[in-house]
C-alpha cells in the first residue's frame, strides 16, 4: 500500500481558543474598532459628549455618527474570527436620532449587515436586518437573525444561521443609495455571544515545499507553470508611463542552463495596433496561495530606466489580459486587490533594492517600504524573500530583513491579504531610459513557495498511515484510516478556530465533500481514546 510521508511538528496551540466577546459601551470597555467605507467618507467619533442623557441612557460618552450625504454612508467593524449564528444571533445597541440632524424625506431606520469582510465585493452575500427608529429619545433596537424578516441580498444565500462566514457588522442609518444628511448617536453595541478566538498561536513555520520552478532545460518557459501577460491596458500603455510591449516571444523570455532568462530589448515592435521602441516578458505564476514563504534566486538587469520586479497582486485583480482574470476571478480593483512587491530595483539607482506595499492605505505615493543596499544585484545572485504569515510581512535578501508590514489594525484597508496572491516576474522600461540601452537580463535561478507543512500529529505512531487525498482539494475530499481509528470524532475548523462539521470515522474510507468551502487552509481533528491528532487540508 502507497504510503504518505508526512512531516510532522507540534500543533496543539493551534486548536486552543478564548472566547472574545464582541461589544462597545464607548466608555473605554469594548472590543471593537470602528471604521468607516473607504469609498465612502464619513465622519464619526467613539468618545463623543452625550449631548442627550436621560431616559434609558445615563452614558457620558457615545459614538456620533455623521453622513454628510454620502450615497452608500455606513459604519463597520471586522471581527477576528466569524460568528456561529446557529445558538447565539442576537445583535443590540441603543441609538438616538436629533430631528435637527437630518435633511431629506428618508425613512428613519437602521439596519444591521452581516457581511464576509475577506470578499472583494462583501456586499454581495450580505444579509439584513432593518428596523425604524423614533426621533429624538433613545430606544434600544435589537436585530435578532432567527426571528425577525431579514434580506439576503442574493435570493439563494442560505438562512443566516445557518452560515459561518460572517466577520463583518456594517451599520447604515436612514438607508442608502441617497445623498440626505443624518446624524445619529449609538451606543452600547452588544452582541449576544462570544467568538472564538486563537489562544498563542505561535509563528508559523513554512517548511513544506509546495510549488516551485527550477527552471531546468531550455527553450520556451514552462505554461503549465507560467502565463504570459502581453494585452494592453486600455490607452495602449503600460501603468506608470511604462514604455515597453510585452511579448509572449522566446526573444524576450526563455529557459536555459537553468535559469529563466526575461530580456528587455530594444527594438520597434508593433502588437495591438501600437508600435513600441522596446520589449519585455511579464510572467503571472498559475500558482496561487494565502500565507507562506516566498524566494527567489535572481540577478538583476541594469541600465537607467530598467525596472525589474518580483513581486504579487491579489488573485481576484479585475485586470484586463491577466491570467486569474481570464480564469473568471477578477472582482476586485486594484489596491482593494493588494499588491506585495518581493523586490523592485531601478537602474537610476544601481545598488538599491526595496520591498513594498500597496493598499487601500497606502498606494500611489507609497508610504510602506523599505530597502537595503548591495552591490552586487546584477552581477552575482542574490535570494530576495518574503515571509507572508496572517501577523505579518517579512522581507529579506540573503536572509538580511530590511523590511517588516505589520500593521497595528488589519482590515480590508490596511490588511487585503488573508486572500491567495499569485506572482509577477516582469522588467518594465521607463521613459528615463538611457540613449545607449541596447537589452539587459533579469535572470531567475529558481522560484519557490514554502507552506506548512500537512500534518500536525501529537502521536504520529498511533495515527500512521491516516491518508488524505488529493490535498490540496478541491471538491471532495478522501480519509483513509487504519482499524484502529474506526469511530474517531473528526472536526473539521476553520484557521480561525470555529467548527464547520463534525462526524464519526465510521468506515476505513471516507469522502467528505468540500465545495461549499472557501479557498483555503483548514484543520482536520482526530479525536479517539483521549488521544489527537491535526492535519492541514489545503482547499483550491
């Protein structure tokens, strides 16, 4: 019988969780942090002067919320593991609405959305609770998803309680998709159970190869691997007043003594309707992944106005001609996508390479990054890295650490990165480029992507030979188990600790089916005898 080899570590603070309750009296008690939609700017502060004390509120200090006349105006909160609505769905706050404060024929109401905040478009499998609200007293407006009328933005999302992918509260008053004014002041926001959340996780250790080129042999690049991005954006030129035509040409990238060769070039080149006075290759990986470590083993082109980058965009970019678009996953903008930029280097500035990141927060004018320097880029191989871990970004060359992202809040603005991101290999050309240029190479000894490892087993002898197949799975999945497990409790959770099925190992060989899952990283927990055992299933 085939046999998999499993690498095997400690797991067990992984599956060890506190309860975290979710609520807010604005006096300095709570446990949520407020923002705002970044494409919809309001105002709003959490330690506002209660301007009307009385009735059922005696607060001193409440959070004002202030629309200005925005069209889709709301407040929200993310949360840091999602909710179990099945025995505990209740949502309450107390609110007060000044006739003074609003303009407009609008209904006075406010409604409480349910969203999953790590979609591009967390709208769209929305649901909702609306409630109308009396002017000028405080009222407590409770939003109760097994028993009052909610709204599923899509009419065939299932019943609210029965779903676990909700870690987002959006608070909107007086409606959307108007331009009326409102203020309103809230308080004692309260969530009538707790979530889990993990207990001293640990860092990662991200030891188990999972994908990788080597780039041995020679000729053209490997497609099962790599697509070439050659369409151009709308205009017919590349971001940043790039110069250059990207081509699918051997001329431009190639494979041979064991490297990948990605050549800038000058010469007149035409391709969809305009003519260029230079080439390049921009290579998307058909890999795609959430958290681990990235390296790759390059030398650098040299030259004022070469540009050359190692770097990651958000699978779900909506970008014309780029391979995940093509493969039907662009929903989503850049920044809202994120970029990670591994290694970028410019000619103008030859012994300089910088890591960077863009976001919601930061972008255009970036303002999250940092280098370090070396003088030997494009003459000696170096190995740019990234350490990509749900607590931070890490980046390093020759495992000297120039650069750290680890943002104090993690949200959709600062943090899109709980999602997969594929790779970029390209050498870009800029206006600047100097008169003599003739080519120059990026070449790339390898690429390789680390996860952890599959299997966490607290007693590996007693649990040999438990087979999962494939894994990484896409719909079903396959557990195989020696006799001695025959009726082992098995658990499935998410990373962030909340149980999505629970069953009995009743035969040797079992299928689960896990299409309605999320792409990503799940635990699997064996429990027999009062022993455990973890595994890692990986979801595409």
């Amino acid at each position: 019988m085939h046999k998999f080899i499993f690498l095997t570590f400690l797991f067990s603070t992984l599956l060890m969780f506190s309860q975290q309750t979710v609520e807010d009296d604005f006096e300095g008690n709570g446990t949520i942090t407020w923002e705002q939609d970044p494409t919809q700017i309001i105002s709003f502060d959490v330690a506002f002067s209660n301007q009307n004390i009385g009735g059922i509120n005696t607060s001193s200090t409440v959070l004002k919320y202030h629309d200005d006349g925005k069209q889709y105006a709301n407040i929200r909160f993310n949360t840091s593991a999602n909710f179990d609505l099945s025995t505990n769905n209740t949502f309450s706050l107390k609110i007060y609405i000044p006739s003074s404060g609003i303009t407009g024929g609008q209904p006075n109401q406010i409604s409480l959305k349910l969203q999953d905040g790590t979609l591009g478009q967390p709208w769209i499998t929305q649901s909702e609770i609306i409630k109308p609200v009396a002017l000028n007293t405080w009222q407590e407006v409770t939003f109760d998803f097994e028993n009052d009328t909610y709204i599923n933005l899509d009419g065939n999302s299932p019943d609210p309680i029965t779903r676990t992918d909700f870690n987002r509260i959006v608070l909107q008053v007086n409606g959307e998709n108007n331009y009326d004014q409102v203020v309103a002041y809230i308080d004692d926001f309260l969530y009538d159970g707790t979530i889990n959340t993990p207990v001293n996780p640990g860092n990662p250790v991200y030891d188990n190869l999972v994908w990788s080129d080597e780039f041995d042999g020679n000729g053209a690049i490997n497609s099962t691997k790599w697509f070439h991005q050659t369409q151009l954006p709308a205009g017919g030129g590349w971001y940043n007043g790039e110069v250059q035509h990207y081509t699918n040409r051997t001329d431009n990238s190639s494979v041979s003594n064991g490297a990948l060769k990605i050549v800038a070039k000058k010469e007149s080149f035409t391709n969809q309707g305009y003519t260029k006075q230079y080439t390049s290759a921009r290579l998307n990986s058909k890999f795609a992944f959430t958290y681990g470590r990235v390296e790759i083993r390059a030398k650098l082109p040299s030259g004022v106005g070469t540009w050359p980058a190692i770097w990651m965009l958000g699978k779900n970019i909506n970008e014309a001609g780029a391979y995940w678009q093509t493969e039907g996953f662009g929903t989503t903008n850049w920044p809202y996508c994120g970029e990670i930029d591994i290694m970028e280097h410019w000619g103008s500035n030859q012994n300089f390479v910088q890591s960077a990141m863009h976001t919601p927060s930061s972008f255009g004018g970036t303002i999250n990054h940092d280098g370090q320097t070396i003088s030997t880029v494009s003459t000696e191989f170096h190995t740019y890295a990234l350490e990509w871990s749900p607590e931070k970004m890490v980046f390093s060359v020759d495992d000297v650490e120039h650069y750290t992202y680890n943002p104090t809040t993690k949200d959709s603005n600062t943090w899109p990165f709980d999602v997969d991101q594929y790779i970029l290999l390209n050498i870009a050309i800029q206006p600047s480029i100097g008169a003599s240029f003739v080519q120059s190479s990026m070449e790339i000894d390898y690429v390789r992507v680390y996860q952890e490892s599959t299997a966490a087993v607290a007693d590996e002898n007693w649990f040999e030979e438990v087979l999962l197949y494939p894994n990484p799975v896409k719909d079903n999945l396959t557990i195989k188990v020696p006799a001695h497990l025959l009726g082992a409790k098995a658990t499935i959770y998410s990373l962030l600790g909340q149980e999505l099925n629970l069953f009995v190992q009743k035969e040797s060989t079992m299928n689960v089916n896990l299409s309605h899952y999320k792409k990503g990283v799940y635990i699997l927990r064996f429990e027999n005898n009062n022993k455990l055992a973890t595994y890692k299933i990986f979801k595409m």
